[in-house]
C-alpha cells in the first residue's frame, strides 16, 4: 500500500455532554443534605440530637453545655437521701435558713392570727418552700376563705332578711314585742352567742323562723316572768285581732243591740280592732 494513499486513522470524538448544559443524562450523585448521615448508627440514634437539625444548632448546644461547665448544680438526691441531704438542696434553691425570715405581703387591715402564721412559717420551712412559694400559700388561702365568709354572709343576710318578712307578715304590729320576748328568753337561758350557730342551709340560728317563733311561744306560756316581758303597749297578732272581734260581735252581744249600755263602747272596740288590723297589713 502506497504511503500516499495511506490515511492516518484517528480516534471518533465523542461528544460529551456539558455539566453547565443541563444535559438529564447526567449522572453526577446528589449531595446529602442530612448532616447526621456521616455520623455511626449509634450516634445518630441517640435521643439528644432528636431536636437538632443542622450543624448551626449543634454548634449553639455545645457552646451552651461549655458555659455550664463549673456552674453551681444540684443533685437530686435518692430514696435514701436525709433530711440533711434535702436541707442543702433547699437552701441551694433559695429557702431562708430560718422559719422566722419568710415574709408575708398581707393587706395592711387584715387581722393576722399570729400563732397560725408562725405553725405556717414552720411547717413551709419544713418542706422547702421558697419565699414566693409560701407568701403565694398564704395568699391563696386568705382568699379562699374570704371568699367562703363573704358567701356566708350573703347567705345570712338573705335569710334574716326573709324571716323578717315572715314574721311581720303573720305577727303584725306584735312583731316588735314578739321579738324581745323571745330574745329575752334566749338571753336569760342560754350562753352569748348561741343565737350565732350556722345552720346547714347557712343561715343562723337565731334568723330562722321556726326558732324565733318556738322562743316567742315559750314566752308567752311563760306569762309574767319579768324575764320575758317587753317593753311598751301589748299589740296583738292579727289573728288575735281577728279572734278578739269575733267575740265582740257576737251574735245578741252588745255590739247588736243599740239600747244595750255598753253598745256604744263594743262598736268603739271593733272599730279600733279593724284599725290596728288594717294598719298592720300596710
């Protein structure tokens, strides 16, 4: 073969495709985006990096851990731990060394049963709390329990004040000298204060009506005993007003018969009975 006619032969140039082509045959991996993938299985697994999503915020918890180190910690004691072992961890939490130094913001009008709050300073020093723990104790339980005596009174004014009604609606003008009478009875009878005791329903003793009726019965049967008498005119119920005119009129009593001498004076008697009666029912 003639070297004129000979051609050199030369490798086929392969095109290849650009990378900046967007070419979708290229193959070039992905790269992770998972920052724990590089990590072992044991590492990864563990439950403290759970919250931690980037190298950022694991840098942030390890410069945090490195300011910790030397600060003042405290154990938790076990099941075995003493009193003494429990005191040092209250104190380290900020519990006054004594019963004596914890401080109450009471308002300045509240009367304070002093001997409760010291067994209350006592006991809280006792079990650990802080100053703002058991200033918020006290707190918490002046308000409850005014709350309770507020809800207490509200009921005893409404019960007074319906018993009241009660017993002016049935004794009338009588209302008044019933009252002491039976008041005196309880105050030659029975101890101070006894009128006082708190029902079931809240109201007092000494505003219930039955009571009050009970006692005002007692003293009439009582009679002239100067322990029950009030002061004053004697009024009548107006029952007994009723009861009163009845008898005046009668039937051939004095009120009937105009020639009778003491006609005029029944008719007079009435007269003021229907009076006081109508006057009590205004």
């Amino acid at each position: 073969m003639s070297s004129e006619n000979q051609e050199v032969a030369t490798p086929a140039q392969t095109e290849q495709p650009s990378v900046l082509s967007g070419d979708p045959t290229n193959n070039t991996p992905e790269v992770s985006t998972d920052w724990k993938a590089s990590l072992s299985d044991e590492v990864r697994a563990d439950k403290s990096l759970e919250n931690i999503n980037d190298i950022e915020s694991l840098a942030k918890s390890y410069v945090h851990a490195q300011k910790m180190v030397g600060a003042d910690k405290i154990p938790v004691p076990n099941k075995f731990a003493t009193d003494k072992d429990w005191d040092a961890v209250y104190e380290k939490l900020g519990r006054p060394k004594t019963a004596e130094e914890y401080k109450f913001n009471l308002p300045e009008d509240q009367k304070v049963d002093e001997a409760a709050l010291k067994n209350f300073s006592t006991q809280a020093h006792k079990l650990g709390l802080l100053p703002g723990q058991a200033d918020g104790m006290v707190k918490f339980y002046n308000e409850m329990i005014g709350n309770e005596l507020a809800q207490a009174d509200s009921i005893a004014t409404s019960q007074r004040e319906k018993a009241i009604t009660e017993l002016k609606t049935e004794w009338g003008q009588a209302y008044d000298q019933k009252l002491q009478q039976a008041n005196n009875v309880v105050a030659g009878v029975f101890p101070k204060g006894f009128m006082d005791t708190n029902l079931a329903d809240g109201s007092k003793l000494g505003d219930h009506p039955a009571v009050i009726k009970a006692f005002a019965t007692l003293a009439g049967k009582m009679g002239e005993d100067n322990i029950v008498q009030s002061s004053g005119p004697t009024m009548m119920t107006p029952k007994q007003i009723d009861k009163e005119i009845l008898a005046l009129q009668a039937p051939g009593s004095a009120y009937w018969d105009s020639k009778h001498p003491g006609h005029d004076a029944a008719v007079e008697e009435v007269k003021n009975l229907f009076e006081q009666k109508h006057g009590e029912e205004q």
